[in-house]
C-alpha cells in the first residue's frame, strides 16, 4: 500500500480522523439537547412535566462515560459528554430545586 487514504490530500485528514471528528460534532450537538429543557425550567420556575427519573438517568449515564473517556484518555468520549454531563445534572439540580420551591 502506498500509504493511509485520506479523505482531503492538501490538509492530510485520514478517514479514522474524519470519523472521530464527525463523532465528536455529534455528539457535542446531542449534548445541546438538555439546554432547552434546562432554559425552559428556568424560565417558568417550575419543573412540573419533566421527569426527574429520566433526567436523573442521563445524568448518571453521562458522567460514567465522561468518567470512562478520562480513563481511556479519549478525547472523542471527553468532548462528546462534557457538555452532556453539564446539561443533565443542569436539568435535573433545577427540578429538584423548583419542586422543592412548589413543595411537589
């Protein structure tokens, strides 16, 4: 073989790269999806239709991965979950926090 394939010569990017890239991205925008949940608690005061269990799950799922890429020393698990680990624990501190306001 003459070497490794790459998706872009110029710039050298290999599809491993491109891939871990790719992954990254998406999994930084899966990320994002707590942050409205978070604003929309926020901004009403209240959590009454969000489910603490779920959210509680999320939170405790995200920072086992988070966890485990620091182990793996894998910045593709790091940079995935980083912002998944904020917004869970995000939502489900602010549900507790204005249940505990409404006395629910």
């Amino acid at each position: 073989m003459l070497g490794t394939p790459t998706l872009c010569p110029k710039i050298n990017i290999t599809s491993d790269s491109f891939i871990q890239i790719f992954v990254s991205v998406v999994g930084v925008i899966g990320s994002l999806g707590y942050y409205p949940q978070a604003w929309r608690i926020f901004k009403n005061k209240s959590a009454h239709d969000v489910s603490l269990s779920t959210y509680a799950i999320f939170a405790f799922v995200t920072t086992t991965w988070l966890l485990y890429g620091f182990y793996e020393n894998s910045w593709v698990i790091i940079s995935s979950f980083a912002l998944g680990v904020a917004g869970s624990w995000l939502v489900t501190i602010l549900t507790l926090y204005y249940r505990r306001q409404k006395g629910l």
